[in-house]
C-alpha cells in the first residue's frame, strides 16, 4: 500500500513537472548578465530591469514589466531592445542559455564592432534583426549553418564587409533577407544562389 502510494506521487510529480513552464529565473539571470555587458545598461534600468520582478509575470506568464522583453508561458520568447540609444559591443552570448528565445531585435541604436559574439549559439533564433547599427567586419562564412530556424534576418546598415556568408544560402527556412546599405562582396553568394 505504500508502495502504490509512494509510486503515485512520484508519477504525480513527474507528470507535474512537464506540464509546468520553465522557470524564468534562468532567463532572468541571462538578460541581467546581458545588462551588465552593455555599456550604457542604466537605459534599461529605467525600464523595469532591475526592479525584482521576475521578467515574465501576470496571466499564464505572459507579460513582462521589463521593456523590450516579450513572453510566454512564463518564459522570455523575445527581446526587443530598438532604439534606444545603447552603444558598445553588442555580445549576445549571455542569451544562449535562453531556451525558448526565438526572436532578437537591437535595430536602431549604435553598437559598434563585429558581428555579436554568441548569436549562431542562439539556435532556437528564428527571426534575427541588427539593423541599422554601425556594426563592421567580415562575417564567418558558416557562421549560420546552426540556425535552421531562421526565418527573417536584417542586417541592413551597418557597415559589415568581405563575402556575404555562404550560410545565409543554405538556411532552409530563410524568407527575409536584407543586407543593403553595407559593403559586402556579392559574387560568390550571388553565383551560388543562381547553381
């Protein structure tokens, strides 16, 4: 008898455990950790970052007192930091550990160097938007070959150079593309798209 007892509370609380959202706690400490790499992070802190409110609360988990971060089911599905001014490097490698993030926008601000550091390890991206920053630099020709959920990317006005990366064309998904207003080389993507 208590066996069968026992058994049933462990299946009652395996059971419980999937149907429960993930905790965004995880997600909370990823956006603070991402805070704290820009350099102008006290905009956000205005915002509702900060305020120790988790970042996803109300009914079912889906709304967020933090601007800019969208969600669902208790979990952050995206991130819409645009203009708004931030500067720096832009690393987005403390939001890899975000497992339901599927969107990321940071268009119209003026984060400066390469291509960010950890967006082809954001695998689950499905809509990736960096426009119309002064980001610069060659991007890794396979740099996209992870991200087979990408479905839009916009990487318009910045100033990215070199060859436009080869993974862009294998991407299986990919309906939007925009990469005007930069100073890429064409040739070899363009020959590729026509083979």
């Amino acid at each position: 008898m208590i066996c069968h007892f026992v058994y049933s509370l462990l299946l009652l609380l395996l059971a419980a455990s999937f149907a429960l959202p993930i905790s965004g706690d995880g997600d909370a400490d990823a956006l603070l950790k991402f805070k704290s790499s820009l350099v102008n992070a006290s905009v956000l802190e205005a915002e509702g970052w900060d305020s120790g409110v988790p970042p996803c609360t109300g009914d079912r988990g889906s709304h967020s007192t933090w601007k800019g971060v969208m969600c669902d089911n208790g979990v952050v599905y995206a991130l819409r930091l645009e203009n708004m001014s931030l500067t720096g490097t832009l690393d987005l490698q403390p939001l890899v550990s975000m497992p339901s993030l599927e969107s990321v926008s940071f268009m119209y601000n003026s984060f400066e160097g390469p291509m960010p550091r950890g967006v082809d390890e954001i695998v689950t991206l499905v809509y990736l938007y960096l426009a119309h920053n002064k980001l610069s630099g060659e991007i890794d020709g396979d740099l996209f070959d992870s991200m087979n959920d990408l479905v839009k990317v916009h990487l318009e006005g910045n100033m990215f150079s070199g060859e436009i990366p080869e993974s862009l064309g294998r991407l299986p998904k990919l309906t939007e593309l925009n990469l005007e207003d930069n100073m890429f080389i064409t040739v070899r993507f363009l020959a590729q798209k026509v083979s």
